[in-house]
C-alpha cells in the first residue's frame, strides 16, 4: 500500500515538472516572438492605411473602441441597433492627412461578427465628402472557395463609391449602392456589406457631422 503511494506521488510530481517546465517554455516562447508579432501587425495596419488612402502622407489615431466601451451611450452613434448594426463593431479610427497637415478624411476599422466561419476584420478609408476609398481585409475565417473569396469578389466592389449605404443582389449590380453578392455565400456577403454600412454611417454621425474626429 504504502508503495503504491509512494509511486503516486512519485508520478505527480514528475507530471507537475513537466507541466512547470512546459509553461516556462511557453512564456519563453511568447516572450520571444511577442515583438516580431507585434511589429509584423503594426506593418500590416500600416499597409492596409495605405490601400485605402493611398494620397495620405500620415495617419494619426484618434480612437480606439473596444466591446466594453462600445456598451457605453456615448461611444456609438444614436441609432446604432436601430440601423441592424449590432452585429458589427468599430475598433481604432485615424485620421488621413496630406503632406500640409490637412485632413483627407478617415481610416476606420470594423469587426464585422455576422461572418459564417467567425468575425471578419477590415479598414475602410473614408473621405471626408463620404466617398468610400476601398475596404482593405485584414483577417477572415470563411469557407475557402466560397466566402474566402470575398478578397477577390467583394473587395474590389466598394473601390471609390459614394453612396449612403450598400445592398447585394445575387447577379447585375446596376447601381452605385449595389453589391455582387458571392456565388453560394450571401453571409459573408452580408457580413461584410453591413460592416462597410456600419463604418459609413458611423462616419456620418460621429466623424463628418462635428463629432470627436473634427473637434
């Protein structure tokens, strides 16, 4: 008896050493690699600024809201859930300047989390007459061959137009405000039409109509 308590204990404590030693190396690992992650997002963020403001000379960040403060009254434009926007989220916003300093307009980003594989994540850059620059993808989990091709399909779609909101139609987009649905997934379509709608008419209310990114 007293041998079979022994070699538990013995097994215990090798179980506990090895999950010691495994969390050490993991927060080692982390420690290493946290920098090069960082710098890496910190490139891509730039290089999506970029693709949706390519006349800006800088971009200054003015906001950043996550889910918590996005339950506040103040941080989300009145109407929010009334316009069906509770699905998508504003994260950081930044202002896009000239090489004089002057605003071109804004960078928005959105976390739209309607997608069918998870949330989809995009910057869209915003002029200040309300034109929509483009959308750029920065990370999305949808079924490849189907709503991964949102890149391909939807992306190129929303490049300088001026409209007040988007819908999709499934074939011929006749209109300035419609979208080409992809082929056998309306989700990720929706999910992201309504992101970009989302970011269009927190722009209206918050940033173009005197609200904290023209103080």
């Amino acid at each position: 008896m007293n041998n079979q308590k022994s070699s538990m204990v013995k097994d215990a404590m090798i179980l506990f050493a090895i999950t010691l030693i495994a969390g050490l190396v993991l927060g080692a690992v982390y420690q290493v690699t946290k920098e090069p992650i960082a710098v890496q997002k910190e490139r891509a963020k730039q290089e999506a600024c970029m693709e949706v403001f390519q006349d800006a000379a800088s971009f200054e960040a003015i906001a950043v809201l996550d889910g918590e403060k996005q339950q506040e009254s103040t941080a989300l434009p009145e109407g929010w859930a009334e316009q069906g926007f509770e699905g998508a989220e504003i994260g950081e916003i930044m202002k896009a300047k000239d090489d004089g300093g002057n605003l071109l307009g804004f960078v928005i980003t959105v976390t739209s989390h309607e997608g069918y594989g998870g949330d989809i994540e995009f910057m869209m850059g915003v002029r200040n007459d309300g034109t929509l620059n483009g959308i750029s993808i920065l990370s999305i989990s949808e079924t490849a061959g189907l709503g991964m091709r949102a890149e391909e399909v939807l992306k190129p779609q929303f490049v300088n137009k001026n409209a007040e909101s988007f819908t999709y139609v499934k074939s011929g987009a006749m209109q300035e405000n419609q979208i080409d649905a992809i082929s056998g997934a309306t989700i990720t379509t929706n999910a992201v039409t309504n992101g970009v709608n989302a970011g269009l008419y927190y722009f209206r209310e918050m940033l173009r109509e005197g609200g904290d990114g023209n103080e």
